[in-house]
C-alpha cells in the first residue's frame, strides 16, 4: 500500500469521499470494511494507523489506563436503539415487564446494550441487577467479548455453543438486546417482534425529552502513529468533517435523490429541523449530553473500570470547532 497510513471505517455515505479519495489526507489511505466488528478486532490486534471503534471498548481501554488509542471527537456511527429489543409475540408489553427477566445479549461491552440499559433503567425504572443476562452469538455462536471487565452485580451467563436467535425462538430468553437483528426477527417471523411498537416514536421522544442521540462508534488513532505524524489528528478531524458535511447536503437534496429510498430528502430535513442544521454532529460540545449520559451507564454497567468525562475520553484540542 505504497508505505500509507491505513484508516478502517465502515462503508458509510459520510465516509464514501474519504474512501474514493474525493477528500484527502496526504500519505493517509482510508479504507472501508462491511462488519464493525471485523474493524474492531483488527484494530485492537493493530493492523490500522486509525480506525472506527467501539465507544464501549475505547471507554473500557482508558478507564484501565490502556493508552495505545487516542479518541477524536470524530463519530462514524450513531443510532437510535429503541428497536434494539426484541421479545416474543406474547412477550413484555411495557420495558417495566423486563425487570426480573431472561436477556439475551451478543456481549456485555457492546456500545449499543449500554445504551439501551441505560434508558430502560434511567427512563423506565427496569432493575438491571434483577435479570439474569445470556450471552451468545446473535446469529452464529462463538462470540467473546472484547475487552476484560469486572461485572460486579451483574449475573452474566454464558452459552458460547448457543445463538441469540434459537434462545429468543425456544423460549430459554424472554427477551434480546443486540444492535444486529437476530434472523427470526429480520425474516419477521410471527412468534417474535421488537418490544416498542413505534420504535421511531419512542426515540423521537427520547430525544426530545433528554438531547441525547447515541453515539455507537468513535475514531481513534494508534498512539504510536500520531507520535510518528502529530498533526495527524487534526487532518483526520478535518477531513472526516468535511466529507460528513458533503454527505449531509446530499442528504437534503430533493431533485436527484442521492440515497435509494423513498422520500430520503424529506426524511432528512425532518431530521434537521429536530437535531438542528448538523443533525449529525463532531466535536466535544455539541455532543456533551451524549457523551456524558454514556459514560455514566457505562460506568454503572461496570464497563469501565471509573468515571470518565468527554474530555478524558477525547483528550486532544482539535480546534475550537472540535
């Protein structure tokens, strides 16, 4: 590859111009990759100069004084997760039904299951000590976590030779948390359904009521990268910016669609006029109440080791914009 650094996202419109070289870095090859998960691993096992990662596991390294990342305030990823529950057809009606429940989850340290224990404690009053937790596989047994923790008061389970989605069908869970569908519910199979109804009203509200839009991924450097290249964090933090602002244009314009969907445009501004005209916002500041709900459920979740603030996790003054 010619002596580049090596940056790994996923394949995302607000990614593509830095992977077609529309927007560049001099001497920085940026890379796309179809599974985070893969991304991540990879990462951790130092095969890129930069890459998306987890928040839930670049949290985890710095609470431990794990110092090979350095975070940027460079967000690839971020979701929603009200949908992320999934139960049987004659399942929970209400989050409340979950307390004292069976739960699956892909992993303990996955970003997207600290943000949704964190709502259905916070918002809903769900005892997340009183359940007992399964882990496996979502649609392929074997999966491990990514990172050590100390799971305190939590009662985990393991089935590693077990799926999320034959848990869910036979019953042994009454309920799954995971960012990936397990196949029962992406084939919409009647015996299983997600527990919100209105997934999108309920994150509408969510919102609305605390400011908070999830955060699921995090752009990090190898420390021993941006030793070598020290301005490489600012190049990144600029070049992502401005490739996910040519993205969010594209999204809003309504004579050639730029996304295969009905209707994408109006979508769009309708996200712009509840988050604001960067509905999909970098930077330390404009992400504070996010930032700070997560590292607080990640830390009650205990998977970080002690609290952390915004500027701990993401130490490096980009720029003021940043």
């Amino acid at each position: 590859m010619g002596g580049a650094l090596i940056v790994a996202v996923g394949d995302y419109d607000h990614t593509r111009d830095l992977i077609t070289g529309t927007v560049g870095v001099d001497g920085v090859e940026v890379v796309a990759l179809p599974r985070p998960e893969d991304i991540f691993a990879r990462a951790l096992k130092g095969e890129f100069d930069a890459s998306e990662m987890s928040m839930a596991v670049v949290s985890n390294l710095v609470s431990r004084g794990d110092g090979r990342f350095i975070a940027l305030p460079v967000f690839p990823a971020r979701s929603f997760r009200h949908g992320a529950i999934y139960t049987h057809a004659d399942g929970p009606q209400r989050p409340e039904d979950l307390s004292g429940a069976r739960i699956g989850v892909p992993v303990w340290a996955q970003t997207a299951g600290i943000v949704v224990r964190g709502f259905l404690a916070a918002r809903h009053g769900v005892d997340l000590t009183s359940i007992t937790w399964v882990r496996a596989g979502v649609d392929e047994a074997g999966r491990e976590e990514p990172v050590d923790f100390d799971h305190g008061p939590y009662r985990i389970l393991s089935e590693p030779g077990r799926t999320l989605d034959e848990l869910l069908l036979s019953r042994e869970v009454d309920a799954v948390i995971s960012a990936r569908p397990p196949a029962c519910i992406e084939r919409r199979d009647p015996r299983v359904r997600r527990l919100f109804a209105d997934p999108q009203a309920e994150e509408r509200a969510y919102i609305r009521d605390t400011g908070i839009f999830p955060i699921m991924h995090v752009l990090v450097i190898r420390r021993d990268a941006l030793a070598r290249r020290p301005t490489l964090a600012a190049e990144l933090t600029e070049a992502f910016t401005v490739a996910k602002d040519a993205s969010l244009r594209r999204a809003t314009q309504a004579t050639v669609p730029s996304y295969p969907l009905p209707w994408a445009a109006i979508h769009a501004r309708d996200a712009r006029d509840l988050l604001g005209d960067d509905f999909w916002p970098y930077g330390i500041d404009a992400n504070r109440a996010t930032l700070s709900a997560f590292l607080r459920d990640a830390h009650a979740q205990r998977v970080t080791d002690r609290p952390l603030e915004p500027n701990e996790l993401l130490p490096l003054p980009i720029s003021s914009s940043a």
